[in-house]
C-alpha cells in the first residue's frame, strides 16, 4: 500500500499529480490557489482525496480498464465527450478512458476510487440484477440518493483514514490491502444495488440449501486460518450473491454471515490467547493472525461476544495479560 499527502498552489501541479490520469485543469476564479491531495493505492485499487479553495474545471480521460466512482461534499456538474451536459446527482461514474469534464466550486472537497472494470463486471453479475449490472457497465449518468452518496463516501473515507494510520505505523500491509479492498468492492456494488430493482435477486431455498451454505462457509474460512476469507470470497467460489449468503446464514443462524465469520474469528482468538501467555504472544499478534487491524474495533467486538476484554482473558498459565502487564 502506498500513502501520500501533498499541497499545491499550483493547480497544473496538481493535475499531474495523480498516476494514471490524463487531465488538465484550469482554474477559474480569483486568487491564490492552496489544494491537498491524499493518496492510497494498492495493487488493485486507487484512491484520492482533491480538496481546493478555487473554482477549477478538471478534464481529461479516466485510466483505460478502471472504473471510478467519486463523490463530493458539494454538487459538481459534469459532462462527457460526445454526449450533452448531464448533471450527475451526487456520484460522479466513469470507465475504460471515457473523456469527462467536472466543473468543480470553491471549496471543493472530493473523494474518488477506482477498481479494474472487467473484475468488478464479473462480481456485477454474480451480486447484482440484470438491470443494476447494465447500469454499472453502461449507464451515461448515475443519480443516487442522498443516503446512497454518504455511505459511499463514509466508506471512502474510513479507507483513507486506516490507510493513513497502517502508514504511520509502518505495518505489514499485505492483509490490510486485501481488507480495504474488499471494503471498496461492496461499496460500489452497494451504489448499484440500492437503485432498485432488487427484487429479482431475491431467491427462496429450502432448509436443506441454507444449511449447505453456512456449512461449506465454515469449511472454507476454517481451510483459510492464515488468510481470512472474505464475504466476497465466500461468495465467489459458492458462486452466490450476498444477498443469497445472507438469507441462508439469517435462515440457519439467525445472524448475517458477517457477524458469524467474524465471531468465529473471535473464538479462534481467545482460544490462541488459552494456549499461550502474554510473553509468548500478545494479544495484539493474535488478533492479527485471525484478520483483526484495528485494536479498539477488535477489543468491542471480543467484548461484545465474550463479557470481557481480551486483556482480561485467562492465559495458559491461568492469569490474564493485564496481571503480566503489572508485574
């Protein structure tokens, strides 16, 4: 994972500034310019945060094989080559070099991410209908709600955030990349999912096809200890939807299939934490054995499932790691 931070008082500066992307932008308002730019970009995925105190025209060409969605605090009014201006509601959609040119106010905070559009296609027709995936492929404008818009950008945000803590912290981020990965595919796929027309996604199984599922799920993360498996994978080589998965783990378990990988995660934890003490490993080691980066996040959802910290839980030598840690 690779994470920059820049500031510009130059806007053809910072039109260049961003791999992949040819574009030029022109400011268009008065005054001294001052604009930053976050970057995140892994080996699957490419994000950026722009935000500039003048009004700026951007155009240019999206990078060829990606498909980029980008969402802003205020309105921006877009148009494309060959096509008549179309303002686009909140979320801003571009694929394979497709030419754009964004008029963007003073003020201007943006986010945008882009994924490879064959993979994100072949996820479309495993997790959304005939109808959502045309419009992810095809669809010259995208008009989203309001709420559609913020979960996307939350999301989006929340990835530059954690991105930006695993910087500082120089960690491993081979597991990290995959878990903001999968983070940034349901996002989109969350954008197309909530334009109606789900109705024909849904698919009622009997008892016996639910129990297969949760079942084969269970095999398949617990075949994967050293790799957590996602939702999304899980999806991929049962060949269902989300929306299939989670029927089936609601059916059987009574929860979705998120909260149920991710406590047996949590069992996988406090059982590494039973065999071992506080000098052998920490419990900060073992959470990440089993997928878990971020500590306060682990620490409430351990707490939730067990009434107790994993700090307080018992070692093998019958004493919980707070007790090493006063010694």
């Amino acid at each position: 994972m690779n994470v920059e931070v820049r500031s510009f008082n130059d806007v053809h500066q910072h039109a260049r500034a961003i791999p992949g992307w040819p574009q030029e932008y022109d400011q268009l308002s008065r005054g001294s310019l001052n604009s930053s730019l976050r970057q995140v970009s892994t080996q699957t995925f490419q994000m950026f945060q722009e935000v500039m105190n003048r009004q700026v025209v951007q155009r240019g060409h999206c990078p060829p094989q990606r498909m980029c969605l980008a969402v802003s605090e205020t309105e921006v009014e877009t148009s494309a080559v060959k096509k008549l201006k179309q303002p686009l509601s909140r979320v801003v959609l571009l694929r394979n070099s497709e030419a754009f040119m964004l008029h963007a106010p003073e003020g201007l905070s943006l986010v945008a991410a882009n994924v490879d559009f064959d993979r994100f296609m072949q996820m479309a027709e495993l997790h959304l209908s005939p109808r959502q995936a045309a419009l992810a492929k095809d669809a010259a404008g995208l008009s989203v709600s309001a709420e559609s818009a913020a979960r996307l950008k939350n999301t989006l945000y929340l990835i530059l955030r954690q991105s930006s803590l695993q910087s500082e912290r120089n960690a491993p981020t081979a597991s990290l990349d995959k878990v903001m990965d999968e983070l940034l595919l349901n996002a989109f796929l969350d954008v197309f999912a909530a334009m109606g027309d789900q109705q024909d996604t849904q698919t009622r199984f009997g008892s016996s096809v639910s129990q297969y599922m949760v079942r084969r799920s269970r095999e398949l993360v617990e075949g994967e200890v050293c790799s957590p498996l996602s939702i999304l994978d899980l999806c991929a080589k049962l060949r269902v939807s989300r929306r299939t998965l989670q029927a089936s783990f609601q059916r059987v378990a009574g929860i979705g299939p998120l909260e149920y990988l991710r406590n047996l995660r949590l069992n996988a934890v406090r059982r590494r934490l039973g065999t071992t003490t506080a000098q052998e490993l920490h419990v900060g080691d073992a959470a990440a054995e089993m997928g878990f980066f971020h500590l306060s996040h682990f620490a409430r959802h351990y707490k939730q499932l067990f009434d107790e910290l994993p700090s307080d839980t018992c070692r093998a030598d019958g004493r919980p790691t707070l007790a090493h840690g006063r010694r």
